[in-house]
C-alpha cells in the first residue's frame, strides 16, 4: 500500500538521521525535522492519517502510533548516548597535565654578557659607573691626550652629531670609546679609583664579521699608589679565564694609545688565529695632569675590551652581524 510505504521512508530517514546526530545539537537538529511540534516531518504523516479512507484508517493509525513511538525512543536513546560520550570526554581529561606555557622573551645575548661583566668584575673589587653617549671632544679626545691635530679626531672617523653641535655651541659627537669615562670619574673623585663602565660606542668602521659601527666596550680604570703593568695582566688574564674558560689564550702585544704608556693590545686565540679583544695600558701622566691627580703620587692601568667579541667566543658566534640582525630564531637560543 503507496501510504504504508510513506511511513516506512518517513521512519528509516529518521532513524538514520538520529543515530548519525553524535553530539547534543545534532539531535536537536533531528529532532526539530521530524518531529518538530510545528513544522516536523511527522506532520505530514498526521495529515495522511487524516485523509485515509474509513477502512483504512484503523490501519494507518495503528502504524503512525508506531512510527512515532519509534522515532521518539530513538531519540530518547540517542540523547542518552551523547550525554554519556560527553560524561566520558570530561572524564578522560587529565587536568594533572601542565598547560600550555606562555613564550617568554630573553635578555638579548649581549645585555647578558654585560651583566656578568660587572657582576665578575665587582667580585674584582670594581664599582660600576656609568657615563653619557653623546660627548665633548674635551672628555672624547683633549683630556684623553689626543691633540687637536691626531688623525683620530678626523670627522670621516667620528661621528659628529651637527644639531648637538649647534645647541652646544661647541663640537659633540656619539662618543668613539668608553675611555671618556675615565675623565669624567677621575674629574670627579680622588684616588684611590677601582671602575669599569660598560655601555655602547661608535665609530664608522667599515662593517665585516668582526666589526660594528656601534658596539660595546668595558673600560676598566685602577689608580692608586704602586699600581703596576703586572697588575693590569693579572687582572685581565684572570678576567678572561673567569669569563671564557680556563683553556683561554690570551697574549699582550706592544702597541700606542695617547693615553696609556706603555700600552699593550690583548688578543685572545681564535682557532689557528688571534682575535683583537682589547687595548689597555699604564695612564699617561698627561691623563692624570688634566683631571688634577699628581702623576708622582699616583699610578694607573686603564683597559678598554669589546664585548661583542667576548660574547662572540663565548656562544661560538662567528658574525658580530648576527647580533644585530633581530632574528628571534638566533637570539632565542642564548
Ligand atoms: C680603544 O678603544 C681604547 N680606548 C682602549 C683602551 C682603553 C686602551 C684604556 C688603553 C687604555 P681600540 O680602538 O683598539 O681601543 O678598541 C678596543 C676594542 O674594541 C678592540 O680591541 C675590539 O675588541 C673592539 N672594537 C674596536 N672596533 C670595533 C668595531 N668596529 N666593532 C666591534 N668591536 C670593535
């Protein structure tokens, strides 16, 4: 019988529809379709029950009572099942399970290696003074015994800030060493003095696997009575190992600075070769003249070390560049 089969369709469809529907909304979904108070499939079964003919109707009747009661304990069972598979899944979760953690961002590799410059250096008895990047040419060159004529004051060599210049009334420049930090502690304490200051400088270099036009240095500054040469290398050959490794290979050359004599350059070994890490020396009795010390009273060693080619033996860099490129995929591994 053509009805009959209208109610067979109707059922299979439901039941197929309600037993895919694996979470709560799905089954609502389902359950709104076909047998939804308003607009649901069962309706029209409802309306076929209606037009049938008087002989049928006992018969028609009875199988709409049974497709409904069917399709509804479907999906009374169906709704069972997805609660208990939600139940399970809220089981299952294992809160003893660490979170996900955050990613947190690092101390650039260089500011790290200037923090334990100083904290080694302060076990060395060191205090930690600071001065300003932008410089006169007085505390930059003049006190530092570099006469108005030296080829280091050239401009091509320095890199002179015009608009500082201008408001100064006198020449400024981004200072090209941190020695400028002796001057300005020695004009302002007596000896005995025992610093380092650490801080940036710069100087248009040309720019290669060793050289930055701005970079860090560590100026060290010892005076006091009877200090001597000796002391210095102790100081920085311990300095060295402290912070490289005892295995570290430092040599001394002879060398000129203005402001040191004798001076030395300090290399350390780099493979088959040496790499230039520092200049240091004995202050220039000229120095201490032009800060107000009494040269025949006192005596001195000042050095001066780049940090980034400490860093770079350190980590095993072998481009000062890649410091400075900002690439969170090398910084990140420091
Ligand atoms: C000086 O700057 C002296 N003021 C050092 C000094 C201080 C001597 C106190 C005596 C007494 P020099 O120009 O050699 O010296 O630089 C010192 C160190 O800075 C070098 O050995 C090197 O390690 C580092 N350095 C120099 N130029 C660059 C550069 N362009 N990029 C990276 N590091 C550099």
């Amino acid at each position: 019988m053509e009805i009959l089969k209208t109610f067979d369709d109707f059922e299979q469809s439901a039941l197929a529809a309600i037993r895919a529907a694996n979470t709560s909304e799905l089954l609502e979904a389902a359950r709104i379709e076909y047998m939804g108070q308003k607009n649901g499939r069962i309706r029209e079964l409802q309306k076929l029950v209606g037009q049938a003919t008087p002989d049928l109707k006992p018969q028609v009747g009875k199988r709409f009572n049974e497709v409904r009661t069917a399709v509804s304990d479907a999906l009374d069972q169906q709704q069972l099942a997805v609660q208990a598979q939600v139940r399970k899944a809220a089981m299952d979760f294992d809160v003893t399970l660490p979170g996900e953690l955050p990613r947190l961002g690092k101390l650039h590799p260089i500011t790290q290696t200037i923090a334990q410059f100083r904290e080694l250096m302060g076990r060395f008895g060191f205090m930690v003074t600071e001065g300003p990047e932008l410089e006169d040419e007085h505390h930059n060159f003049q006190a530092l015994n570099i006469p108005e004529d030296h080829p280091a004051r050239d401009p091509l060599d320095n890199f002179y800030v015009a608009c500082a210049t201008v408001a100064a009334g006198t020449p400024v420049l981004l200072r090209s060493q941190t020695s400028t930090v002796q001057i300005r502690t020695m004009e302002k304490t007596k000896p005995p003095v025992r610093i380092v200051s650490l801080g940036r400088v710069y100087r248009p270099d040309a720019i290669d696997a060793t050289h930055s036009c701005m970079f860090h240095q560590m100026e060290g500054l010892m005076v006091d009575r009877h200090v001597t040469m000796a002391q210095l290398k102790t100081v920085l050959s311990l300095f060295a190992r402290s912070f490289l490794g005892p295995d570290v290979e430092i040599r001394f050359r002879p060398s000129f600075f203005p402001f040191t004599e004798p001076s030395v350059e300090v290399d350390m070994k780099w493979g088959n070769s040496w790499m230039e890490i520092g200049g240091a020396g004995m202050v220039d009795p000229n120095v201490f003249a032009a800060v107000g010390y009494d040269p025949s009273e006192v005596s001195g060693f000042a050095f001066g070390l780049g940090i980034e080619r400490f860093c770079m033996k350190h980590y095993g860099v072998d481009d000062i560049r890649r410091f400075y490129e900002n690439d969170v995929r090398f910084l990140s591994q420091f």
